[in-house]
C-alpha cells in the first residue's frame, strides 16, 4: 500500500490494510444507525403516554391521570434525547477516537486512522469529523458521496481536511 505520490515519508496505515470501499462505509453506517435505534424506539414509546394524556386534558378541568400521562412522556422524550445524545457522543466521538472504530466499524471490519501515522484518530478529530459531516451534507450529502469518485484513498471532505483514512483488514 506504499504511494510514491505521498508529499511525507511517514508511512501509510499497516501493511496489512486497504482503503475500505464506499461500501464497507455505507454497512458500517447502517450498523450505526442499529446502535442508535433503542433510544429512537423510546423516543416514539413516549409518544403514547403524551398521546393520551394529551387527548384527556378538558377545557373545563385537568385531571391527575392526564397530567400524569403526559408528564410521564415528556419524562420519556427527555430521556430518549439525553440517551441518543450520549450513545452518539460515546460512538462517535470516543469509541472512535480511542479505537478508530464505531460499533458500526468494528462490525465491518474498518477502522481510521490518521493518515500520517496510522494510529487511532483521537477524540478531538472525531469530534471534528462528526461536526463536519454534519456541515459538509447540509449541502446534498456531499460527504458521504464523495468517496464514490475519490480514488485510491475513498476518502470524504472531511478525511481530507483532517488527514484521515478509512482501512479494512485484508
């Protein structure tokens, strides 16, 4: 996996490794999409405790058992946010800048790594992955098309701008 190309002498991620294809990325996402799903499940459980003490709340009076339900829902969204929040964080951020690897990722087989170097990325670059992602595809999911047309690398917008790569196991 040597690059005569390469501007700098430090060397590529392991041997052992090539860029994952837009593929291995796009699995790996969906599997991200698996972790985060039980806070998501909540989410929409809060909706029938609202639903209902919603629907029994009267112009006349308010009743226990309707303000009840509907405390009790908006408890369930606040927690639902707070738990998605911190899984995404966990994932994303710190799982993967310890390890180089989402749930999704480890899932795959896949993993990034700093270009230069070829260790695990660090939370601070995660951290600004997962804020640029989220800027960059403002603009028509961008950065997740783009390793569709980058070759050799398959590498987003924001791999670029952060100097990272995404390596499977061969």
């Amino acid at each position: 996996m040597t690059d005569a190309s390469v501007p700098y002498a430090a060397p590529t991620p392991q041997p052992t490794s090539s860029y994952a294809t837009w593929g291995d990325r796009a699995r790996a996402w969906l599997w991200d999409l698996v972790y985060n799903l039980p806070p998501v499940v909540l989410m929409f459980l809060a909706i029938i405790p609202l639903g209902i003490g919603g629907s029994m709340f009267d112009e006349d009076s308010v009743s226990v058992p309707a303000v009840s339900l509907f405390c009790a829902g908006i408890g369930l969204m606040v927690a639902a946010t707070c738990w998605s929040l911190w899984r995404s964080i966990n994932n994303y951020v710190i799982r993967q800048g310890r390890t180089g690897q989402t749930y999704g990722k480890a899932r795959v087989g896949i993993w990034v790594v700093n270009e230069q170097t070829g260790a695990a990325p660090g939370w601070g670059s995660c951290l600004g992955r997962m804020l640029l992602h989220g800027l960059i595809n403002e603009a028509l999911y961008l950065d997740y098309l783009w390793p569709l047309w980058d070759q050799p690398k398959v590498q987003t917008l924001t791999d670029k701008i952060l100097s990272t790569v995404v390596v499977k196991r061969v």
